[in-house]
C-alpha cells in the first residue's frame, strides 16, 4: 500500500509543479473553433439528359380527315377519308437546359430547357375508305395508308419550388413537330408537314445524393424526373 501512495503523491506533485511554473507565462487565447459548413444542395447551373416514355394521341377526330384523290386515279371530286386518328406509342430523346436557384437549399427556382422527342406514332390504317363512286355501286378500300407523327420539339420555360433535392415545377412553351401521311391511292402518296404550337406540362425532379446505389457517377448533379406535358401543333 505503501509504495501506491508515493506513487500517486509524486504524479500529484508534478502536476501542482506545473501549475505553478505556468501560472508565471502569460495566458494565450485559445484559438477559436473551426466549423466545417455543411454544403448546401443548389438547382443553379447548366444541365443535359436523355429522356424516355409513352405518348399519345389526346385528340378525338372519330370524324377523320380527308383529301382530294386526283384525277385519274379516281372520278373528279373523289374524296378519301380515315376515320380512326387515335394513336400512341414510344417517346424518347434529350434535353438540355439552365436553372437558376434564388436561395440555395429551399426556394424559387427558374429555368429554360429545350429538347427534341422521336416518336414511334407510325400506325396503318385499314378503315380508309374511298367516298365517291368510281362506278354505279362501287366503292373502293385502300389499306395501305398510313398517318403518323414523326418527332416533335420544344422550348419552355420552368418555375418551380425547391425542397432541398425535390423540385416541384410548371413548364410551358413553343412547340413544333413534323409528321407524314401516306394516303397512296394507286400511286398518289401524301406529303410531310411541319406544324408549330404550344406545350404546357409539369413535373418533379429529384437530385440524386452522392452515394445513392443509383448515382453511378458520383456526382452531385445526377437527377431523375417524372414529366408529364401536353403538346398541342394546331398550326
């Protein structure tokens, strides 16, 4: 027990040596503590992506359209008519755009973005019909034609709110497109068309964390959206 008390003594001994011996230099302020600010996620930048999914017809034309056959595949006046317009399939393509965040974290956020879509609307029709006597109690199919819109375009702008990496957002804009119509009647084909309009539409965007399973580049800027807009080419 002995040699434990002399052993604790002489540890207390230096202990109140050192006190005293510092007690005789001047105080030093301690430096003050160093914080590491926590980044703040930002919409703001220039961005590009690709983009898929489904589109459709959203139009009721059950009453068709229709155009002029000319002569002399048939009678004079003769007129083709398709009835059923209703189409739908695959979408897909790429974007590119600018966002602009007025305070990082949460907050405002405004944009521009322009893309440019392919579309797999390319369907024949077999309920073309030819109305118009080519002969007394005659009328004449035509299976073979077929409408379709090729691709279409966009340039809107975006408004939205951010909740840190959730982006809530309204979109609208100039549209164009372009689709043909192969009416062939014995050799009378139809023509592509260009047409120019409007879209409108909204979506969320979610920015991928660093070390999500699904961010393979590691990188901030990664993100994944659900979109959905309306185009309408009326001109």
């Amino acid at each position: 027990m002995k040699s434990l008390l002399r052993v604790t003594t002489a540890l207390a001994g230096v202990a109140f040596a050192g006190s005293a011996f510092a007690a005789d230099l001047p105080r030093r302020a301690a430096p003050p503590p160093i914080f590491t600010p926590v980044p703040v996620f930002t919409w703001t930048g220039a961005y590009f992506g690709i983009n898929a999914g489904y589109a459709f017809d959203a139009s009721d034309r059950n009453t068709g359209s229709s155009f002029g056959v000319p002569f002399p595949y048939a009678a004079p006046g003769t007129v083709a008519t398709f009835r059923n317009r209703s189409q739908d399939g695959f979408s897909g393509g790429g974007q590119v755009g600018y966002n602009y965040q007025f305070t990082p974290g949460s907050g405002i956020v405004i944009g521009v973005e322009a893309d440019a879509q392919y579309l797999d609307f390319g369907r024949n029709r077999n309920n073309a019909f030819v109305a118009g006597a080519l002969a007394p109690g005659y009328y004449v199919t035509d299976p073979r034609g077929l409408s379709s819109l090729d691709f279409f375009g966009t340039v809107r702008g975006r408004l939205g709110y951010a909740f840190d990496r959730t982006l809530v957002y309204g979109t609208g804009g100039f549209a164009y497109g372009s689709g043909s119509a192969d009416r062939s009647f014995g050799g009378y084909a139809g023509n592509d068309s260009f047409r120019t309009g409007w879209a409108v539409g909204g979506g969320v965007e979610y920015a991928l964390p660093t070390d999500s399973f699904l961010n393979f580049f590691r990188s901030s800027a990664v993100t994944l959206k659900v979109e959905g807009l309306y185009v309408n080419l009326d001109r």
